[in-house]
C-alpha cells in the first residue's frame, strides 16, 4: 500500500477516501461491528479484575 499512497502525512486523505470507496461493505461492516463487541467485553472484564 505504502507505494499507491506513499509514506506523508498527507497520504491519509486519499488512504481514506479508498477505504470509504473499497472497503466499506456488509462484511467488512460486521468484522467492525464484532471487534467492537470484543473489545467491550475485554475492558469489562479486565477493570472488573482491577478492583477485585
């Protein structure tokens, strides 16, 4: 990927703008969705085992 976009800051525009226009699909939406459900469930358990 580093040679289709390059390796600047200003790279992140236009790495955006793809991912918004190739990645974005109910798939790759659900893979988002079950991370999120994950992490959730990690910092839950993990703070609840800070304070035991």
């Amino acid at each position: 990927m580093a040679e289709k976009f390059g390796r600047k800051i200003e790279s992140v525009r236009p790495i955006m703008e793809y991912a918004r226009g190739n990645l974005k699909t109910k798939a790759n939406l659900h893979k988002v969705d079950e991370a999120i459900a994950k992490m959730k469930n990690y910092f839950s358990t993990a703070g609840k085992m800070l304070h035991t």
